[in-house]
C-alpha cells in the first residue's frame, strides 16, 4: 500500500533562480519512520489541478544533519517542480512517503576509502549527501567531486561545496565544468569527453586507488564515464549510479511501441501488496500493471511512471512480463525477478506481483 504522511513545510527557499530546497517538518513521533541513508530520496504527492500527482526527490540533507530537505529544480512542463518553485510556501502541506531507494553504500567509520563523484545538475542533490554523510563519519575518507553545469550562477549548492570544502581541507576536492560559459583552463570548458576523461584518469584519479564511484546525471553521461573508467580498469561492481532525467533510445522506442499494440485483454493480474492478494482481470485499455491496478482499484506506490524512480518495482512471482524501459533496476535486481510495474506488460494470460519487496 502506498502509505503517506502529510508534512507540514518548514522552510523553502531559492538555491538558484530555478531551483527551490524543501525543509520537511518530520515531528518525533514519525522521526523513526524517516530515518534515512544517504543517497535515498523522498516521493512527494499532492493535488494540482485536480490531478493526483506524484514524484520522487533526492534528499541533498545528510543523516547526520537530523534534517529532511530535497531539491526540486523547475522543469519545462515539469508540474511538480513547477508548482514547487511558484507555488508551494512555507506552513503548507505535502503528503510524504518514508525514505526509500538504495542508492549509495553503507558507512564504514574504520576504513579509508576514496570515493568519486559525477554530478550534472541537480544530480548533485544524493551526491551532496553523501559528500556530507562520509566525510563526517569516516575520518580516513578522501572524496573527488566533478560536476558539470551550464554556468557558473546555475551551480546549486555550490556555497554548500565550498564550506564543506574548506571544513574538510585536504579530504574534499572539487571540479567544476562549465558547458555555457568558457573560462581559461580548457579542461574545465564543456562536458566530458576522451580527451577530458584522459587528463582526469591520468592527473586527478587514480583508479586502482579508488574505492567506489557515483553518478547522477543524464544518461548519457552516465553511461559515457562508466564505460570509460571500466576500459581503464576500474571493475564493474565499484560504479553506482542514478538517473535524474533520460530519453528514449531507438531501441526502447521500438520496444515500447511493440508493447503497446500488444493484445492483453483478459490477463488475470493478482497484485500482493501488505500481505493481502488483489486480483482482476486486466483489458486493453491498459499496456502495464500498474497503471490497471490503480484503475481496478488498488493503492500502490508510485512516483515518476517513467521508469526511472523504482517506486513501483515489484517481484513477478508467477506469469512473465516484459518491461518498455528501466532505468532503475540493475542486473542484481533482475536476477531476483524484480520489474518495474509502470513498465511492465504481461506477456502471459497469468501474471502474479508481490509488491512487499
């Protein structure tokens, strides 16, 4: 079930022109629930012009700042992000979702180890939690940080970097790159490239000293610099990522429009969610488990229906399906036959979900 909390807004405020950090009011008695891990994020809901909507937010706090803040930057067309940096003021409501997503690793206060970060944007919202989350809990820990943006005044949380920065001397070190403005020293001009990624690996990254990478950015770049520092040695298992914003591939195009001419009038779908088995019959109306479980009247989780979040993942415990995209579950989770619902079409006349994952 998809179980909200209604949290009063403490405190909003412009980071940049575009941008606006929410502070959540969490009172005592729900303070166990939000207990949170650095790099998990919050799924927000309320209703705009009479539509309920749903998304999901990184938390930029750390743990260890006993605060719940996320950064939404506005989007063209974005209704939520829209509604946050127009609307959306201190005293109101929002109904919260516990903490949820497993982005990010545990803490280790007796290891030393070296972490590196690429951020794009408002990707830096996880990134900075993590920075912050690491560098107070384990003394020995180094972190490396480069983030693109298009211009210097669009750097969100760049004040924020700079103190940690200096609080942390000699631990943090941070590079920005600038693809709308041009400065003196080339490398730091544009996005990353071979020629970039070159000078990084050769002059500010030391891969077999690094311990565990992570991205949060566009797709695109995502898969550029983990493709480029796993040629240059760096296994597999040590990258960790996130997506914030993504486009469709021809490939996931093809496959979308495929699944959605499918025929899956009369898939008889049981949803398992809190203990409880849900069934009904699913028709053409729908192309995916989710959106005809909430139709037929189930409440489940939800946030971006993109296929990006993970909100909704679920466990297929009887029947196939096939997913029109994901961005959000890795080859662990695909082995324990974990889908994305928003994504997913039956592909036989019995499909069985267990949502308590």
């Amino acid at each position: 079930m998809a179980k909200f909390h209604k949290l009063k807004i403490k405190n909003i405020q412009k980071e940049t022109k575009d941008c606006s950090v929410i502070t959540f009011d969490v009172p005592e008695t729900l303070a166990e629930d939000f207990k949170f891990r650095q790099g998990q994020h919050l799924t927000l809901r309320t209703i705009i012009d009479g539509e309920d909507t749903r998304r999901s937010y990184s938390l930029c706090s750390s743990p260890v700042d006993n605060e719940w803040q996320v950064a939404v930057k506005a989007i063209a067309e974005g209704k939520f992000s829209n509604f946050v940096n127009l609307q959306l003021q201190a005293g109101d409501m929002l109904d919260v979702m516990i903490p949820s997503g497993t982005f990010g690793v545990d803490v280790n206060p007796e290891k030393q180890k070296n972490y590196l970060f690429f951020a794009a944007g408002s990707g830096i919202t996880p990134v900075l939690s993590m920075i912050k989350t690491h560098l107070a809990l384990e003394p020995s820990s180094t972190c490396k940080l480069f983030y693109v943006n298009r211009t210097a005044k669009s750097i969100i949380f760049k004040e924020a970097l700079e103190q940690l920065r200096n609080r942390y001397f000699g631990r943090l070190e941070i590079y920005y790159f600038l693809t709308k403005e041009r400065r003196d020293i080339d490398l730091f001009n544009g996005r990353f490239d071979d020629e970039k990624m070159e000078v990084l690996t050769r002059n500010f990254i030391d891969i077999p000293d690094t311990s565990e990478v992570f991205l949060c950015g566009p797709e695109k770049m995502v898969d550029y610099v983990s493709d480029y520092l796993i040629k240059a040695g760096l296994p597999k298992e040590l990258i960790h990522f996130e997506l914030f914003v993504t486009g469709l591939s021809d490939e996931d195009i093809a496959r979308a429009e495929r699944l959605a001419k499918q025929n899956v009038e009369g898939v008889e779908v049981t949803i398992v969610d809190g203990g409880k088995e849900f069934e009904f019959t699913m028709t053409k109306d729908f192309d995916n488990i989710l959106d005809a479980a909430l139709a037929a009247g189930a409440d489940l989780p939800f946030a971006c229906k993109g296929g990006v979040c993970s909100t909704c993942k679920c466990q297929i415990v009887e029947g196939e399906v096939e997913m029109k995209v994901n961005y959000a579950l890795d080859d662990k989770d695909l082995e324990q036959h974990l889908v994305l619902s928003c994504q997913s079409v039956p592909i036989t006349k019995k499909v069985k979900v267990d949502f308590d994952v």
